[in-house]
C-alpha cells in the first residue's frame, strides 16, 4: 500500500514527461522519415506518420549537391578548431581562478559571468565593424575566433568548478612554476574529464549550429562559407523538392547527435562519479 500511493502520484509527472518528450522528438522524427520518403508520398494527399517505402534518392541528391563536401569540412574545421582554443584557454585561466589568488579575481569571474549573459546577436553589428576595419571578413579564421568568444565563458565557469574541488591540484603561486594540466595528481584526472567532455560537447553543438554569424561575416566568398549558411540556401537549389532538404537537414544534424550521444554517457556518469566522492 506504501509503495502504490507514491507511484500513483508519480503517475501525472511521467506523463507530462514522456508528452514533452515526444512533442520535442516529433519534428525530428519527422525530418528523418521525410529524408526516407519517396517523393510521390511526401506530395501525398493522406500523409502517413510511418512511410509505407523507403529510399535513399535525398540523399544521394543532397550529397551530390555542389559543395556539400567542402562546406561539410569548412564547418568542421572551424568547430573543432574553437572548441580545441577555448578548452587550451580556458583551462589556463580556470585553474588561476580556482587554485590562485590574484588582485581582480573576482572582477575577472564577474566579466566572464557578464559575458556569458550577454546576448551574442546584439554583438553581430561591432564584430562586423571590427572584422571589416581589420580586413577579416569573409575569412574562416574569423569565424573561429567568434565561436571561440561564444564558448569560452562557459567553458572557465564549468572547469573552475572541476578543478576547485579537485583535491591536490596545486596551491597559490603553483601556475608559476608548472602547467596547469601537470598540477592535476593522477587521481584527480577523471574529476576533471566530465568537465572537459560537458564543455567539449556545449561548445561543439554551439559552434555547429551557429548561423547567424557565418551568414553575416562569409558573405562574398561562397567557398568559405559553412554547413548552416548552405542549408539555408538549399531550397533555392532544389526548389519544392523537400524530400532533399529534410535529407540535408538529416545529415546536418547526424554529426552533433554522433557527439552527443558518444559523450554524454561520460559526461553522466563522471558527475554522478563527483558528485558520490565529493
């Protein structure tokens, strides 16, 4: 009897849960289905929720479609290069806030709360001044140095939190005579690895999916320009065929869900792991 009134209760929190899961799983699956769906049923009139045929024709369309190839390895190149920067920097300067006292250390966490608030679409005017003035527009390095502003406050707030509760990980002044990373004892390494993968994984789908930026700094030279900005003008390629598109769109999203899926069972589990030991 004890043991039923407390799993009727939690009968309305579960159904609200697994109705909000499908409203949010639903538009993704539909994207897929669509991206495996003949053509003649897409322009059905009686659309089904589960496709009667399958085929693989988007997405040989979409493949196939002119710089699908280099866009894909420009996006790729300008992610990983942001989330490698802000991981390399902001460890330095996390472990100088957590373990090191310093004049303006709390003013200096105040900025990088501030800046992690901040709205980065009010910013896109002053960058696009900034990069014309100094001749970087239309350039992938720019691109890399904005997701690498866009990802590095987050990133210093979370491995502060990883590294200050790390036990052993220096004391003051110890950043003076060692690396950060060497200052880390054995032990403390997987404390600090759900930190690397939770910031990793943010600064990845943040980078990725960014469009704002690249479509309004890569505007002359269509070689630069990356996987977002391309999706965008992929209806002007294929017209009303949205069988390509929702193939597109299927591709675009298969990278950050590969990521997603590879490390959050770490990112779980490591805190799950901290959370017991701390």
């Amino acid at each position: 009897m004890s043991t039923t009134r407390p799993r009727v209760r939690r009968l309305p929190l579960n159904a609200a849960a697994v109705l909000t899961v499908v409203v949010c799983l639903f538009p993704v699956y539909w994207m897929v289905a669509t991206a495996f769906t003949p053509t003649r049923d897409i322009q059905s009139d009686n659309p089904r929720i589960v496709p009667k045929s399958w085929t693989l024709d988007h997405f040989r369309a979409a493949v196939g479609a002119a710089g699908f190839g280099l866009f894909w390895r420009n996006s790729l190149l300008v992610t990983l290069s942001a989330v490698l920067l802000a991981l390399v920097i902001a460890l330095g300067a996390a472990y100088a806030v957590a373990r090191m006292k310093w004049k303006g250390r709390r003013q200096f966490m105040l900025m990088v709360f501030i800046a992690q608030m901040a709205p980065w679409e009010s910013l896109i005017i002053p960058v696009y001044i900034i990069s014309r003035d100094t001749d970087m527009l239309d350039r992938l390095p720019t691109l890399t140095l904005v997701y690498f502003m866009m990802t590095l406050p987050f990133t210093i707030i979370v491995l502060r939190g990883f590294i200050g509760t790390i036990p052993g990980a220096g004391g003051v002044g110890a950043g003076r005579r060692l690396h950060p990373v060497r200052r880390v004892p054995p032990g403390g390494v997987p404390l600090l690895a759900p930190g690397l993968m939770a910031t990793s994984l943010f600064g990845y789908i943040t980078a990725w999916n960014e469009f704002a930026y690249a479509n309004f700094l890569i505007i002359k030279q269509q070689d630069h320009r990356t996987l977002p900005v391309w999706l965008s003008s992929f209806q002007n390629v294929f017209g009303t065929d949205w069988g390509a598109t929702m193939a597109a769109s299927t591709l675009f999203a298969a990278p950050a869900l590969v990521v997603f899926l590879v490390l959050q069972r770490h990112v779980t589990s490591g805190f799950a792991a901290g959370a017991v030991k701390g």
